[in-house]
C-alpha cells in the first residue's frame, strides 16, 4: 500500500525558517543517503552532503536515491526509510539542522503501480501524492498509459530534469498533453548556471520561463561536480524572472510537493 505519513508530515514541514528568520528552500530531489546509489558511499560523506545542502539555506530535503532501472531490486521502500531513519539520527549528534524525508527517484517502468501497492518504490515524502519519474535521456516513452494507472491511485508525476531529456523536449505535443493532465516538471538548479553545457542551460531556462516547469531541486549528489547550488539558482531566477517567482520555483511549489498539495503555476503566481 501507499503511506500516507501522517505521523512524518510535520518533521518534514517544520523547519520552514532559520534561526535569523529566513524563508528555508526545501530540496525535492537529492542522492544524500549513503551506500544506496550513485550519491555518498559512506555515511561521513552523507553528512558533508548534508552540511553543504545547510549551507545552500535548505531547511528540508527529500531523499531520492534511484529506484528501479539499474537499481532494479535494491533500494527498496523499507530500506529507504530505515536509511533515512539512520542519517536524521546522525544529523541530530552531529548538530547539523537538516530534516531528511524519504523519497526516490523512479525510473519508468510498466510496474510502477504495482510497485507503490506493494510499498516498495517511493512517493515523495512518503505522502502518497507526488512520485519523481526519472525518463530515459535517449529514447522517448509515452507513460500515458502509467499517467492513468498513477490518476487512479491519487498519485501524480513530477519528472526530473526534462531539460536533459532530448527525447522528450523533441516531443512537446505529448509532453503538453501530460502537462495538461497534471504532469509537473523539475529542473535541476546546476542546469541554469550551465553545468551540463549551454544547451541544457537555454532548455532550462525556457522551460522555466514558459511556466512549463514550476519547481527547482538540485539533484545533488555530492561536495564536488554534484554539488547542491540552490541559493545560486534562486539568485539567477530572481535576476530574471522576479524574487516572488525565484520564492515560488525554490520554496513554495517544493514544500506544497512534500506536504502533499497542489503545486502553483509560474503564470498564476506572476498574474495573481
Ligand atoms: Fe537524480
């Protein structure tokens, strides 16, 4: 079955500001866990991860190791939350503020609603109502009919980094229509400083300008190449776009996401 944490909501919701009273960023899509994916191997560099993701003002993130796909029979649910059980224990000795939620990023795969009804791949938040789909880069799938399967469970679909995917930004007609029925985007902050080159940068960008995308995570996955640069990206937003819009992309739509509500349009926001 799905959880619908109740009892792990308000962990995740209470550290909206920090100890001078600023608005946090809440991150929706971070490898931190160690041992699990391609993020930390150990739980020192989890915890480097986690005092950089501090650092960058983020208050809450959600642990998104992969699922599926490569990670095909590792990583499941349980393992995922006893891991995030373990960092915040971690995080608390440490003294380091960061409220951890378990999470994944899911690669697609026919047996996905089977998957969430047997709890063994992950919603976000582990709240039963926003899972991170993560599309292949090269070829093009059409998850209309995992769309449906995902309506009928309550459940909705944010993909990760479209801006990587050529496949899919070759196909806008489609990805409009999954728009329409309640797709969400993420873009990764890196890709709008140009960290995966100019082209991702500019595909990025439109499609946060275009109110196509509506939320902003860093995928990080370490202190180096991988590193967490949301402060960076709500900067480079605010510049172009407005701080109320920067607020909306890195702080708001990402904590409605881990608390289960609905996400707010770029175009709502800028013409309310
Ligand atoms: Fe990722």
């Amino acid at each position: 079955m799905i959880r619908g944490s109740d009892a792990r909501m308000p962990n995740a919701q209470s550290r909206h500001r920090s100890e001078r009273g600023h608005r946090l960023f809440t991150d929706i899509h971070c490898h931190c866990l160690p041992g699990l994916d391609d993020g930390p191997v150990v739980m020192d560099q989890s915890l480097a991860l986690c005092r950089s993701l501090l650092e960058e003002g983020i208050g809450c993130v959600v642990a998104t190791p992969h699922q599926l796909g490569r990670f095909d029979g590792s990583n499941d649910a349980a393992n995922v939350r006893e891991t995030v059980s373990q960092l915040n224990g971690r995080l608390t000795d440490a003294g380091i503020a960061l409220k951890v939620v378990p999470g994944g990023e899911v690669r697609v795969d026919e047996r996905i609603c089977e998957l969430l009804k047997a709890d063994k791949v992950l919603t976000i938040a582990d709240a039963g109502r926003y899972i991170l789909l993560e599309l292949p880069h090269d070829v093009f799938i059409d998850i209309e009919p995992l769309l449906r399967d995902l309506d009928s469970m309550g459940v909705r679909a944010i993909l990760s980094h479209p801006e990587k995917s050529a496949s899919l930004l070759g196909n806008q007609q489609v990805l409009r229509g999954w728009l329409d029925r309640g797709v969400r985007l993420q873009v990764t902050a890196s890709s709008l400083a140009g960290a995966l080159g100019p082209q991702i940068e500019k595909v990025a960008w439109g499609l946060l300008g275009s109110g196509w995308a509506n939320i902003v995570a860093t995928d990080a996955h370490d202190v180096g190449l991988k590193r967490p640069e949301m402060r960076a990206a709500f900067k480079r937003i605010s510049t172009r776009l407005g701080v109320k819009v920067a607020t909306l992309f890195c702080i708001d739509n990402p904590s409605r996401v881990v608390a289960g509500q609905d996400v707010v349009a770029y175009r709502q926001e800028v013409h309310r």
